[in-house]
C-alpha cells in the first residue's frame, strides 16, 4: 500500500513539474548528434497523449507552423528522375506542404497540451486510487506547536511551595515575584527596602500602599499567618494581594540571603528546584588575618556558580552534578557579594543568593 502510494505521489509530483517548466527553444540541431525531431527510443512524445478530452482548439492549431511553401517550380516535376513525386490532389493538382522544424511543432505542441492539462488538473484535480472524494489532508507536522514552553524562572518554583502564606498564589505570580527578588538580591538595603521593590513590580503605581503594609508587616501588627487569610488571590482585594505578595517576598529573600560572621562561621542554604536540591554552604574565615570566604555548593545537573566581588568574579562549572568551590579574599564586611548558579543547557534567569559577611 505504501509503495503504491509513493510511485503515484511521485508520478503526481513529475507531471505538475513538467507542466510548470518552460517550453524547450526550438533548435536546429543537438548537442548528442540527434536530427532534429528524433525521440530516443523510451521517451515520451506528444503524439502520445490523447487528445479527444480536452476539446482543443483549432485556433491554438494555427501556430503549429503548416502553411503552403512557395509554388512550385514548374520544371520540376517533368522527368522521371524525382524520387519524391509531389502528391497528387483530386483533378490533376500537385501541392506539396512544409511543416517546418519538427522541434518547433512539437515544441508548439507540448504547451498547448501543458495548458490543456493544468486546465483541466485546476478543474477536476486527480485521485489516488484509495480516493473516492477530494478531501483535505492534515499535515505531516502541525502548523502550530502547543504550548510546552516553561519560563526560565519554573525551574527554581518548585521551592516557593514550601512558603507558609494563608493561600497560595498563582503559578505566574510567584515566578515574577522570584525573579523580582533576584534582581534586589545585591542591593545593600535592609529586607524592607528589597520588599518593597519586589513587590512593585506586580502592582506598578502603588508604590506608597505598598510601603504602608511593609511597615506594618515588619512592626509585627500581624503576629501570625491566620490574620492575613484571604480568599483565593485572583478574588482577594488589592491589599489583600499585596500583603501575600509582600509575605511571600519576604521569606524569599530571607531564604536566599546568606549572613555570616566569625561567631556563625559556616551557614548552609538549601534550595528546591526541578532537577532536585541545590545546596550552598559558606565558611567566612581568616586566614593569616586576611578575610577568605569560601562557597561550596551542591548542584543536582551540571551548571555553574559564580561569586561576584567588586575586585573580580570567582566562576567555577562542571558538566555532570555534583560540588563546585569558588573562594575570594578581602572581603568587606557589611557588603552583599551575589552568588549566581546557574544550570548548563537551559534557558533561564540565575538563582541569585546574597552572602553577606559582618564582623
């Protein structure tokens, strides 16, 4: 069945593609030695189509080049030694005719049989011999491609199920807070100020409602999770929305921020992503009284982690999972230094924590 379909596809595909192509010039000879009007032996010719379908026109016929040659010679003709007689008509009359080149009649010939037949393929086009009706096809491959896309932030989203907010939030919400939360990680305001701007990202204009509910938030007017329900977030008034956002923020700029200091010299973090845990641990030090901070972390693919620092950037990578150190020296204390990983072949914005030494 296959193969059927194949040759008469192919044979389909060969005769739209000889309608299409232009006519050969007339010529008074070939390249191969062949006389004019030859047809090696197997070639398809004009004279093999049948003609009774398409009701052709004489006028098309008139191009085809028969027309009377000049008269003839009346001294021709009188001997015997002619050896191609002129033919006789009825009454006596000898006429003879000149078809001229046979490539240019048959040349004239073919494009008035092309035209026949893409007229009548437009009109009535051919069936396989599985058809019954014309029908439409689908395409091999959709035209459209579904919707599989995932944003670059769902790879770190898995985490942010674990927040502790009186209802959840949106897929969509909870990926643009992430990555609002990503972009303040280096800015070295206190957690209210990185609240705020995170969260202005998903309420522009509000800036001044937002302030007034990060205070409150803060100061502690709401001492547990229970006085901030609400109903589901695409029902909850605007406030409501942007107390959830702000108490989500919150605890994710907390998780993501690393503070460490010579009483709490080593601090670890823990991240959930889809490809599994991401862990860091920082070990702040001195070594021959010169500050050397040291980062380790735990990446379940490969990837890449890169310490930044205003004198240079500390970058390690690996191809397969596993642990990656970066170090850097002379760290001033009081300063956010962002710590960036990030996976190998994945389009996707980095998973920023903040290490923050003191005194």
């Amino acid at each position: 069945m296959n193969s059927d379909i194949n040759n008469n596809s192919d044979l389909y595909s060969r005769l739209i593609d000889w309608l299409l192509e232009d006519p050969i010039p007339a010529a008074s000879g070939s390249a191969d030695g062949l006389t004019p009007g030859h047809v090696p032996q197997g070639e398809t010719t004009a004279a093999d189509f049948q003609l009774d379908r398409f009701d052709l026109d004489p006028l098309d016929l008139e191009d085809v080049n028969i027309a009377p040659t000049k008269p003839q010679n009346p001294e021709r003709g009188r001997g015997n030694d002619n050896p191609n007689p002129d033919p006789v008509e009825p009454g006596g009359a000898s006429r003879r005719y000149n078809l001229g080149e046979m490539p240019t009649v048959e040349n004239r010939f073919e494009s008035i049989i092309k035209r026949k037949l893409k007229e009548e393929i437009e009109r009535r086009p051919p069936l396989f011999p599985w058809e019954t009706e014309i029908g439409d096809y689908e395409p091999d491959f959709p035209e459209t491609v579904p919707d599989t896309w995932i944003r670059p932030a769902h790879l770190w989203l898995p985490q942010l199920d674990k927040l502790a907010l009186p209802v959840p939030l949106p897929e969509i919400v909870l990926a643009q807070l992430l990555d609002a939360c990503a972009e303040v990680m280096s800015y070295r305001n206190q957690i209210g100020r990185k609240m705020v701007k995170a969260v202005e990202s998903l309420f522009p204009g509000e800036s001044q409602s937002i302030n007034f509910w990060t205070e409150r938030l803060l100061l502690g007017y709401f001492r547990s999770v229970d006085q901030l329900a609400s109903p589901p977030y695409e029902e909850a008034t605007v406030e409501q929305q942007m107390l959830l956002a702000l108490l989500a923020a919150k605890e994710i700029i907390s998780t993501l921020t690393v503070p460490i200091s010579p009483l709490h010299a080593t601090v670890e973090r823990q991240w959930q992503t889809t490809a599994g845990i991401v862990t860091v641990q920082a070990e702040y030090q001195k070594q021959q009284g010169v500050p050397k901070l040291r980062v380790t972390a735990r990446l379940p693919r490969g990837g890449s982690l890169t310490l930044r620092t205003p004198q240079a950037s500390a970058v390690s990578q690996r191809t397969y999972p596993g642990y990656l150190s970066v170090e850097s020296f002379d760290l001033e204390p009081h300063q956010i230094y962002p710590l960036e990983i990030r996976f190998h072949d994945s389009e996707q914005s980095p998973l920023v924590f903040a290490i923050y030494p003191t005194v």
